[in-house]
C-alpha cells in the first residue's frame, strides 16, 4: 500500500513539473509524459530504498511549506537590499528544531529562501545557515524552538 503511494505521488509530480513545462499539451505528448512519469517514480523509488532515505521527523512541516511562499518573497526583498545596499543584519545562526522535526527537510526549506544558505547540519535537531536578515523567517519560525535563543 505505501509503495503503491509513494509511486502515484512521484507521477503526479513528475507528470506535473511535465505539463507546466509544455507550452501546448496534445494527447501524444501528456501520454509520452504519462510513460515519462510512472518510469521516473519507479526509479525514483528504487533509488530512494537503495539509498536507505525515508521520511521522519514531519513535525512543523505543513506549516513550514506553507509558510515558504512568504519566505520566498521576503527573502528576494532582502537580496535585492542587500544588492542595493551592504547588509548590516547579516549573520550565521545556528538553529535548533523543534523536537520531532528533521534536519534534512528544514533544511532543504530554510535554503529556498533567497535570502538564507544552509552552511551545514551538524545533528540531526539543528541547522547552521547564513541569513541576510537578523530576524527569523517565517519558515525558520515554524520549524524552530521558540524556547532557544539562537
């Protein structure tokens, strides 16, 4: 059942990212896409199992894709001040995760952030990034310990 899941999820977005990228779809093209996308899900999988990746740790992640538009945007104003001017808040931060989320998905969203560069994770509760801004963003704030000052 979950591998049955996971393979429709990866041909939905790979049947996605397919039909966005064609100006004008015809039936011969969204079918050769089709074949594309269940052929790219199945590897897909297979690659992800011999890799011995799954997924942990989701907590604050719905809130945290969701709160990413907005972080895009604030951080493309910030680079393009930072363009403009020399920044003055820029600063590396170490930021420790809410218990139960993990380092690897927080961090692939905190660096979709213009603004923001995840320079390493060193555990699996904490991410070291380079932010042009001194404030937390709002992605940072959904995968974040309040209680920790970073």
């Amino acid at each position: 059942m979950r591998a049955g899941v996971e393979i429709v999820l990866w041909c939905a977005v790979l049947l996605g990212l397919t039909v966005v990228s064609i100006s004008s779809v015809s039936p011969a093209e969204l079918a050769v896409a089709g074949v594309a996308a269940v052929g790219g899900a199945f590897a897909a999988r297979r690659t992800r199992l011999a890799a011995g990746a799954s997924v942990k740790g989701t907590r604050g992640a719905a809130r945290a894709v969701l709160s990413l538009p907005r972080a895009i945007l604030r951080g493309m104003a910030a680079l393009v001040a930072a363009m403009a001017r020399r920044p003055t808040g820029a600063m590396v931060r170490r930021i420790r995760l809410k218990p139960g989320a993990d380092a690897h998905w927080a961090g692939a969203l905190l660096a979709a952030s213009p603004d923001t560069c995840v320079i390493d994770v060193p555990h699996d509760d904490e991410v070291l990034v380079h932010a042009l801004r001194p404030g937390a963003g709002p992605v940072e704030e959904a995968v974040a310990r309040p209680d920790v000052a970073q």
